[in-house]
C-alpha cells in the first residue's frame, strides 16, 4: 500500500492516554456513526468493557450503520460465544484473522496486532489498547492498577488511509467484500494543523515503520525518546541508539518494569542494557502500572501506533503506527513521557555492574530462549 508512505496536511490529532480517557471518547465516537463503522482490534475479551462496547456497536446496527470488525483470532480467544451472538444477531459483521489450524505450522504466528477505529471515514483512532478490563480503573472488583496506554483521535485526509488500510486486509480476509471507500475526510477539508502519514509493518516484507524510525534516529539532533512495552530491538536500531547517544543526543527508553505480562521479554531484554548505558543511553523501567504504550518521541517528530520495537512483533505481526507533525501534538507526547520518566527507575551504568549473580544468570537464559524462539521464520 504505497499511499501509506504519503504525508497529508490539515490534521486534527489528539492524545488520550490511559482507558479512562480514550474508551469514553471512542464509545461517544460508535454513538455518532450514521453510514460505517471499522473496528479492528488485536486483543478482545469479554468483560465489563466488552459488554459497552457490544452494546455500542449493536445500537449502530440497529440504526442502519454497517458495522465492520476484524479480529485477531488469537487475541480474541477470551471473547465468549455469547457475546459472539449478540454481536450476530443485532447485524454485526465479525470477521477472525487467520483462525489458528495445526495444519498452518508456523503460518499460525502471523497474527493482526493492529488497533484502530474508523467512523464514517470522517473521524479515526489509532493506538495500542484492547478491549478488555486491564485497561480500565472503574470497574468493581478490579485494582486501581490499570494497563498504561495510549491512543489518538484523528481527523482530516490520514483517516482515507486508515480506512483503506482495514477495508484491503477485510477483503482479504473474508468473502462479503467492503468497497474500497471514496473517503468522507476530503482532502480539501481542513481539520488541524498536523502532518500526518500511515505506516506499516507486514513481517520481513515490509518494514516501514522500523525504517522510518532508524532513520530517524539516525538524523536525530535533539533528543529521541522512545516508550516500548516490549524491548527486544533489532542490532540495527541498539547501533543506531548507541551512535545517537554517542554524538551527544539525548537517548531515552521507557520500558517496562517489574509489573509486565511477558515477564521472559523483560528478563531477555536486559541483556542490551549494558552496551547501551555504557553509550549514554538513558533507560528507565516504569513502575507503577503495566506499561503498554509504544510511541517514540524523535526531535519534534512522534511515531505512535501498534507497534512494538521487538523482534517478534516486527517478524510476525501486521502493525500500523502514525507519525505526526504538529508542535502541540509533539509537545503532550513529552509532557506524557516527562511524567513517566518520574514514575520510573532510572538504571544507571554503575548499578548495572554491580547487579548480583544471579539476576545475570536469569538473564542470560531467557535471553537464549529468546534467540532460539526468534529463530522461527
């Protein structure tokens, strides 16, 4: 999809940071659908969060709005079958990304782990979250320890992209075809001041936002700041953090801390810290929540979206990330980060020598497991 590669003028975007401030906005967003509504997410659960949402997407249905989701299959295996139905009967079209089969071997780990919601091909979001409980703090019964994420309402022309980019993978994906839309956002039609481009990651074939990153980091000047869920980079992108902060730019992560979901990437990432702190990068592990964030911060340039700079993600995965122009835009994302630099431990170079034996004994084996599963194409 070449047009993803183009930037487009007159944007709106804005930040919403954590899922009591984006899911309000997107359920609001559902209600105001009037002709379609694309929805497609990686991770779907059943739960408190579910059930808004269904009856969100039912009630556009039921006033004539054709309702278009694609799921992961994986992602969604905690979703229920009732809720499935509920979905089927109000006139929800459910479509499943490649549905796991043992007869696909390893065509199984190519999953959709993309994020994003398009009304009317007017109005977009784009981001990180799923549909489940983990994100929200309100809900009864659950600790006020919500996952830490982001998402971006969107208007203007990028919204055309984003809407291209679900209804070509819904075509592939199943047989009741969705047009390819004219989109409603008008190029003319001027909603803000940011420039915006849609990229994407397809697996070894298409790495754009990988590359755009790097190059980035490679022109950075100033500073560049980079928040992953999940640090497993590429040798290419720790060379070209090592070189930035070598030359006197100011390299920060934001990875996670002790409270993850994958604590084996956690352990595994840590041994790139050395080589890393020993060039002048700042690393801080966030503490407070479950960090799910991906974004990066380079010069006044944000790349945010879906994906993660690890190797399975960028090896597997379809993923879509915006990049953004826009000085207000760039400037909540440092507020964000600048927040949670505090609600993080710094690891320092010295610290790091000293560790005990056996953190680096952890370290070492989860990091050959991670070789050896990363090994699989």
């Amino acid at each position: 999809m070449r047009r993803n590669l183009k930037w487009h003028s007159g944007n709106r975007v804005e930040l919403l940071i954590d899922g009591d401030s984006f899911f309000p906005a997107m359920l609001s967003a559902i209600e105001s659908a009037r002709e379609t509504l694309l929805l497609e997410i990686y991770l779907a659960a059943s739960g408190a969060v579910m059930d808004r949402f269904i009856a969100a997407l039912c009630a556009s249905a039921e006033r004539g709005v054709r309702v278009c989701l694609l799921f992961d299959h994986f992602g969604a295996r905690d979703l229920r079958q009732s809720d499935r139905q509920r979905l089927s009967r109000a006139g929800v079209s459910l479509v499943l990304y490649n549905p796991i089969a043992f007869n696909k071997w390893f065509a199984n780990f190519s999953r959709d782990h993309r994020k994003m919601l398009v009304i009317d091909q007017r109005l977009a979001f784009i981001g990180g979250t799923g549909l489940t409980d983990s994100y929200r703090s309100d809900l009864p019964g659950r600790p006020d320890t919500p996952w830490h994420e982001v998402m971006c309402r969107v208007e203007g022309p990028v919204v055309g992209d984003i809407a291209r980019l679900f209804t070509q993978l819904w075509n592939r994906s199943c047989l009741d075809s969705l047009p390819l839309l004219n989109g409603r956002s008008q190029p003319g039609r001027v909603a803000g001041d940011a420039l915006v481009r849609l990229l994407t990651s397809e697996g070894p074939r298409n790495q754009r936002i990988e590359r755009s990153i790097l190059s980035m980091t490679h022109n950075a000047r100033q500073r560049v700041w980079i928040c992953t869920a999940y640090f497993l980079p590429s040798f290419a992108l720790r060379l070209a953090l090592r070189r930035a902060a070598r030359r006197g730019v100011d390299v920060r992560l934001v990875v996670s801390g002790p409270l993850t979901d994958h604590l084996w990437i956690h352990h595994a990432s840590k041994r790139y810290y050395r080589r890393l702190l020993n060039a002048g990068v700042h690393i801080y592990e966030y503490q407070p929540r479950m960090l799910h964030a991906k974004l990066a911060l380079i010069d006044d340039q944000v790349s945010i979206g879906s994906c993660n700079l690890d190797h399975w993600n960028l090896r597997w995965n379809l993923e879509a990330n915006i990049e953004v122009r826009e000085p207000l835009f760039s400037a909540e994302v440092e507020q964000m980060l600048l927040n949670d630099f505090v609600q993080s431990q710094e690891i320092t170079a010295a610290e790091w020598a000293q560790r005990p034996w056996h953190r680096k004994i952890k370290e070492l084996v989860w990091a050959l497991i991670s070789q050896w599963i990363l090994r699989i194409r």
